[in-house]
C-alpha cells in the first residue's frame, strides 16, 4: 500500500534498559509505516546501547539518549559507572524535549512506559499535548504480573496520567490471547481508548533460498539474562549423544564478554554446537531454522508465529514474570511447547524436549489463530489520523 504523500512526521520513544525488545518493536513498526506512506518521517528516541548496530529504512533514523541499565534485581544504574543515575535521567529529559520542540511530531508514540523511565518523558507528553500532537501508548500484549504492575504504576499515578495525556493505547495482540491490564483497576477513560491491533508481522529481508542444512536456532534476546539457556542447551548436548541436530545458539550482544567467551569453549568440544555472538537480522535466521529454543520475549514470539517455526519456549522470571505468562498462554492455545528453567537443568529431560520440538508442528497446525494483523492496523489507524490532520489547522499552519 502507498499512502499520501504529504508530510508528516512521528516521533517514537524506546527506554531501552533491558534488552533489545523495545527498539526492535519500534523499528518494525517504523519501517512498516514508511512503506505504506511515502511523505512519512519517523524518528526513534532510544536508549539502547547498540542502536547504531541495525539498518534503518529511509525516512526512519534514531536519537541516541545516554544509557541506562536494569538489573536482574530490578534496579537501575548508569551505563558509565562515572555518572550519577539521576544525573543520566535528568540528561535523558532534557534530549528527550529537545528532539520533540525541533522535531514537531503529528504523532508521538511511546513504547510501553506510559511515563518514561522514572518519569522522564511525562514534560514532553504535557508539552506535546498542548501542541495538539496524537498521543499513542504501545504496550505489549502482555506486561507484568498484576500485581507487580499495579504496585509500580499506583506509585506514580499512571493510570489516572494514562486517561488524561493518551490519544489512543495500542495492545500489540489480540483480545483473546491476553490482556496486558488484567487485574488491575482500570478507569473507563483508559479502557475505551484500548485498541488490541495484534501481533507484530516480521518478514525476512531477503528471499532465502533453502539452507543447505537444518538448523535449531536458539535465541537469547539481547543476551543480557540468557546465560542459563545457553549453559542448559549446551549440557543437554553434552549429555545426550543422540541429540545430534546441528544448533546454531545466538548468544546476544549484551552477554559479558567473559561469559560469552566460556560458553563458545564449551561449545567447541562439540561438533553440532555453533556460536554468534549477534545477528541483527534475526528474521533471516528464524526464517531458515528447523526449529527454535528461546525465553520467549515479544519480537521472538512475533517471529516464531511470522515464520510458523515449531517452538520450545523457556521462560526467564526475573526481573519480570512477562516470558512466563506468554509462554503459559501460547503453551495453553497448542502454540508452543514449553519448558520451566528448573525442568530445563535436567538436561536428559531437556534433551527430549529439544529433539520433540524438531518435529513438533508449526503454529498453523493449532486450532488458535495466529492474529499477525497488528502492522496493517496500525497503518490503518495511522492512515486515518494523517487525513484528519491535512483537514485541521494546526497542519495548514506548520505547511
């Protein structure tokens, strides 16, 4: 689809502490848009480390904001240990409103913290909105655990702030599968703006021709917390010799070092095991595989549903119970298989799991749909706010 060509503009926030999840969903959504409208520009305001490390699409670029980093135990600390966090926050605000005072977004979406990281985004929501910007809130189709979310937002008020700043939420899945604010109290002012658009579609970038070999593709995310899938594939390896199917383990740009380093020492010992340390095209890779093991974060489960790949889901459970929930549900819909950590130490059981899933059968075969609608809605609703602004004033007045 080709839509209007005027000019228009949209301003994406991604916090980026934990992981690649965020950027990695915005730039999906991103490059989507300017390949249904070609007068858009979008700009992603990120915090993540390695932004530089992906192609964009023309007409999607990123602002780079200083780095902050969640820890397993949920707290926050600076990328550079030299800097103060709550100085790198108040460095992170002032960027933040100085790209959307020179930008002049139509249309600002924020990544799942309806405020920002500690708030930091909150006095540029309020300055846009008087701007007359469309505010949109992104939220995955799952968060939290209930209880976890409601302690964290009741702290700040947010969903009273939700109802008053917010345009429009849009849930990346579908009503049936899960709903990201079950549990919490939620007012009317923000359940009427909710709108389930689905999940994230993902295509390969190019047209693969069949691989030479079948792989298993085992996904850590960003890496940062996958030490223990990567530690328990490699023993399932070591103590099945059945268990013979070439694996291709992708360990994740933000493993440390020293920890990469041992797994790929490990790993060479054994002739079906091979290592990468980062890929930024993982729907190449999850394109060509047999199969997939994973944690199950957002974009892995988009691909996994995108590519119709056969999937083993273990979970992480810290900081957040997010992986735990999606795996639970898709496991219940006959989705995916899926595997506790502590059912995935034991490496014999493990093993089995890993050769099932190679012959296990894809999502499609489920009596669950697979509900890949989310960019198209979202284009269509995008679509639908461009031609009310080429009717209203404030466009006429920025030409």
């Amino acid at each position: 689809m080709t839509g209007p060509s005027r000019n228009a503009r949209i301003l994406m926030y991604s916090h980026d502490t934990f992981g690649l999840g965020h950027l990695r969903r915005c730039r999906t959504i991103a490059h989507s848009l300017v390949e249904d409208y070609r007068g858009l520009q979008v700009l992603i305001i990120s915090g993540a480390t390695i932004a530089g490390a992906f192609d964009y699409r023309a007409r999607v670029d990123f602002v780079k904001i200083p780095s902050v980093i969640k820890l397993r135990n949920g707290e926050y600390t600076s990328i550079d240990q030299h800097i103060d966090v709550k100085a790198t926050i108040r460095m992170r605000q002032s960027i933040i409103l100085h790209t959307a005072e020179t930008f002049q977004p139509d249309i600002f979406i924020i990544d799942k913290e309806p405020l920002g990281l500690r708030g930091e985004v909150e006095e540029t929501l309020r300055f846009l909105k008087a701007k007359g910007t469309t505010l949109i809130l992104g939220l995955r189709e799952v968060m939290d655990a209930p209880h976890f979310l409601d302690a964290e937002w009741k702290r700040n008020d947010v969903l009273h702030k939700i109802g008053s700043l917010y345009d429009n939420i849009w849930v990346y899945g579908p009503p049936d599968f899960y709903d990201p604010l079950t549990g919490l109290d939620v007012p009317d002012s923000v359940r009427e703006k909710m709108n389930f658009v689905g999940f994230l579609q993902r295509k390969a970038s190019v047209e693969r021709p069949q691989p030479l070999e079948d792989y298993l593709l085992v996904t850590t995310g960003g890496g940062g917390d996958g030490a223990d899938l990567v530690r328990d594939v490699i023993a399932a390896y070591q103590a099945d010799p059945t268990l013979t199917h070439k694996a291709v383990i992708v360990l994740g740009p933000y493993m440390p070092a020293e920890q990469r380093q041992n797994f790929v020492e490990q790993a060479g010992t054994n002739p079906h095991l091979e290592m990468i340390e980062f890929d930024n095209r993982m729907e190449d890779r999850i394109a060509g595989a047999k199969a997939v093991v994973a944690m199950g974060g957002y974009n892995t489960y988009c691909e996994i549903l995108s590519f119709d790949k056969p999937a083993l889901i273990v979970p992480r459970t810290q900081p957040r119970l997010e992986q735990l929930i999606r795996a639970r549900r898709a496991s219940e819909l006959g989705l995916v298989s899926m595997l506790s950590s502590q059912e995935a130490s034991d490496s014999l059981r493990f093993a089995q799991a890993i050769k099932d899933v190679l012959k296990r059968d894809p999502p499609s075969a489920g009596a669950a749909g697979l509900h890949l609608e989310g960019l198209q809605t979202i284009s269509q609703i995008v679509g639908g706010y461009l031609s009310e602004d080429a009717r209203s004033p404030r466009f006429a007045a920025q030409g």
